[in-house]
C-alpha cells in the first residue's frame, strides 16, 4: 500500500497586471489532446449540436489484423463532445445497428427524459435507421462520457463509448500548458484480430475482462512530451466493461484536483503516486515533469502470467513522458487556482436507506439489489432536494462500482470509516463485503437508475430505480 500524501496547494498569484500589453487576441481555451472532437454545427453561442452515427466499423487494435467493432462516427473512443458549462446541447442520434440502441450521458445531470435509458425490452430506445435528438442543458463543468444503456455488456465491449467535457468558465478554468484526455478500456481480440464477443459464467461472474489495454482506443502508450516546469491537465476516464484500473506514476508529479462531478477546493487536492479508477469513474490531474527527470509514466498495474507459469502484478505504461528541453517553462501557470464552491451535504436528520448487493441462484444465476432482480425492482421513492444517506451493503465477495444516474453524492464512509473521497461522484467502488455510505440531495426530479457499472452485473439483474419526486408530490 502506497501512503497518500495530503498536501495543501501554496499557489503564488504572482502575476503582474500590465494594462497597457493587452493579448493581441482573445486566448482561446486550450485544445484537448485525445480522441478527436466532433464538428460543432450551430454557429450560435451557446448551442452546440453534434450528429452521431452508430455503425459497425473496421479498426485494429493489431498491426495487421482488422478487427469489426461498432463506433460512433467510424471513431473508437467516439468522438470528444465539447461545451461550455450553461450550454444548450442537441445530439442527433441514427441507429445504423440492427438492434436497437440509446445514448445514456453519463454523469451529466440531464432531464429525465433525455437520460438514454430503455427497459429491457428497448421501450424508449432509438431502433434501427432512425435518429432520436438528445437535448439538454450542462450545468456542471467536468469530465463525462457516454455510451448505450441498453444490451449494455454487448454494445459498449463493441467499442460504443465516447467522451464528453463540459469546459469551465474560463476565468475559473486551472492554468495550465497542455490540457490532455486518456480513455482507458480493455477489450477481447482473438489472434486473428477479431472480437471475441462471448461472454462466459466466469466473465458474468467477475465482470469481463479483456486481453488488451487500450488507451484512447489504442494498445500502445501515449508519448507525451513535457518541458520542466510545465503543468498538465490530465483527465482520465474508464470506460471498460469490468476492469479497476490500478493506475501507478512514476518520475512525474501528480496531484489530483478532481473527479466525477468535478473539480474541489485546492484544500482537497493532493499528491498521489498510485491512483485507482473504477469503471465509469473520472479523476482529474495535474501532472509536471519534475527539473532533472528525464522520464516519467502513468503504468495500469495488472495481472500477467510469469514464464514460470505463475502470476504476477506489472506495470504496463499507458503513458510515457519524456523530458523536452526545449519547452522547458521559464515562468510557470498557476494551475488549479480557484476553488470551487463545495458544500458539504448535512447528514444530520438525513433519510435512511440501504441498498443491498447480492446475487441468487435459485433457478437461473441473477444479481440482486435488495433482494430483487432487474427488471423487477422495489419502489423507492425520495423527495427531491432532502438529505439522504445510502448505505450501499455488498454482500458477494465481488467488489462493484455503483453508479446513481441523474445526480451526485458524496462518499462519507467505507466500512464506518471516512471515505477521504473529495468532492462529487456519481460512482463508488463498493469493495468486497464491504458497506459504504454516500449522501445526496437529489436534487433532480425524475426517475433515476442506480446500479453496478461492471456491465455484466448491470445486465444480469443488479440494477433498480429511484423515484425523486418534486417536494409536495402526494406520492409517498
Ligand atoms: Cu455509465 Cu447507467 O451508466
Ligand atoms: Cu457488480
């Protein structure tokens, strides 16, 4: 176990005010290096409006041997979705699969009606050659992704995932030199580059994993460049059916500032050397490249076979850094510098509820939520804006990352102890036997589904819905 350091950021606001050089221009935000974006359509401010096609698509993740995949607009990640924190969005959605699909926006709180979800039986999805156009409003600033919620387990190993930031405004923006997005996936390719699309009792069981690590869609690390002195944004996003990535660095320095709903106060930010990021979940970096080193990397630490038939835990880099003197920084950014406003939900007088994990094995192998399996779930009904305070119980000796659509909370304990988890979540990692507590204000009326992001857990049953209901609603 590494020990995380805290670390309270001593930012210098050492900038001097010269009113008579003004830029010659405005400076644009900074490009995010990463899965390309797609091509805004409306030239009006405020509106952005992207059209995605989902089809099947040739890619290769081996040298020379193609692999069929489904993609957003021929691209795996999709592509990057951008806008402005208050924009209006509209997405023109086709359905060039035979199946039908949706797009779920996860972890923007969208209205209900635009959250992407069908039942199992594809009511509310988007069938095969028509188009569904998505629209909202963002009102959190952040790092998303999105992907089908329905035959979920299928649809995203195929390669149905994309990413989706939300910029801050940019006077609150953090001060950086590079601004870079690193998707994390695994998936199952046969020697001949096919996709192994089979998913086994082992595989629905642990979650499904796959034989290869992709990042941005690609099985070779990232080369990054960095001058001393520079300072990056990393944000890093799992989008893998089942697998925690352990992320390990080493030569550079990292501190994290964020994560899924966002960045926290600079009081919260803090040194690391190893992080883990559960399916589904963000984390948001500062990363620099220290004076005198000449390289760093961000390593997932993963399971091998050994040559002597064993199995060992190894670094495998997604990212290699590389020390360029030419960029070194002769006056440094300020970096994460304005502290957001976090209010910490009060728990006093909080309602109650308990959220239990298991499985069963009478009859077919399902999961279970509170003793029920989806599409069957008990009736949960909350009142929109009140304290809550879920105590998520895993009873199987399988850790789960749960997922709450449509809002954020806060993680207060892991097996009665504080969680030391900074800020807003939309997903927790659940260890094995373990309980943990998280609040919410539900703060967004609707009827939202919470659930396991290990895919083939969602898929075999452990997955429900909350009814947040306007206060004043009769319905309890
Ligand atoms: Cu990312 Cu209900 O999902
Ligand atoms: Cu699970």
């Amino acid at each position: 176990m590494r020990l995380r350091m805290l670390l309270t950021l001593m930012v210098h606001v050492a900038v001097s005010c010269d009113s008579d050089s003004k830029p010659e221009s405005e400076p644009g935000p900074l490009p995010i290096a990463g899965p390309s974006a797609a091509i805004d359509q409306n030239p009006a401010d405020g509106i952005v409006e992207y059209s995605l096609t989902v089809a099947p698509a040739q890619f290769e993740f081996l040298p020379g041997a193609p692999t069929e995949v489904w993609a957003y607009n021929n691209q795996l990640p999709g592509p990057l979705l951008l806008a402005n924190v208050g924009d209006l969005v509209r997405v023109h959605v086709t359905n060039g699969l035979a199946e039908p699909t949706t797009v779920h926006w996860h972890g923007i709180r969208v209205p209900h009606a635009m959250d992407g979800v069908a039942h199992g039986d594809g009511a509310g999805a988007i069938q095969p050659d028509e188009t569904f156009t998505y629209e909202f409003t963002v009102r959190d600033a952040g790092t998303f992704w999105y992907h089908p919620h329905i035959r979920a387990h299928v649809q995203v190993e195929a390669g149905l995932y994309g990413t989706f930031v939300v910029r801050e405004r940019p006077e609150t923006a953090p001060d950086v030199d590079a601004d870079r997005l690193f998707v994390l996936d695994d998936v199952r390719v046969r020697s001949d580059g096919s996709l192994d699309r089979s998913t086994n009792g082992h595989d629905v069981m642990m979650g499904r994993a796959g034989n290869l690590l992709l990042v941005n869609g690609r099985n070779d690390p990232v080369a990054v460049d960095m001058g001393a002195g520079r300072i990056e944004r990393w944000r890093l996003v799992n989008t893998a059916n089942a697998r925690t990535f352990e992320l390990e660095f080493t030569g550079v320095t990292v501190i994290e500032i964020g994560a899924d709903g966002g960045l926290w106060p600079r009081t919260d930010a803090r040194v690391i050397d190893s992080l883990v990021l559960p399916v589904g979940a963000r984390a948001e970096l500062l990363v620099r490249l220290p004076t005198g080193v000449d390289a760093g990397a961000m390593s997932a630490v993963v399971l091998v076979g050994t040559s002597g038939g064993g199995s060992a835990y190894q670094p495998m880099p997604l990212v290699e850094v590389a020390h360029d003197a030419a960029a070194d920084a002769t006056s440094p950014r300020k970096g994460h510098f304005v502290d957001p406003v976090f209010v910490p939900i009060d728990t006093a007088g909080a309602t109650a509820h308990e959220v239990v994990l298991s499985a069963t094995d009478t009859g077919d192998f399902a999961f279970t939520i509170n003793g029920q399996t989806y599409p069957s779930y008990e009736t949960w009904q909350v009142t929109a804006n009140t304290a809550n305070v879920i105590a998520i119980v895993d009873e199987l000796a399988l850790e789960h990352p749960f997922h709450l659509h449509g809002q954020y909370f806060q993680v207060l304990t892991i097996n009665g102890r504080d969680a030391d988890m900074p800020g807003w979540r939309d997903v927790v990692l659940v260890p094995p036997q373990a309980t943990v507590e998280v609040a919410t204000m539900f703060d967004n009326p609707g009827s939202w589904m919470y659930h396991c992001h290990i895919l083939e857990h969602e898929d075999w049953g452990m997955m429900a819905v909350v009814d947040v209901m306007e206060p004043g609603h009769n319905g309890h």
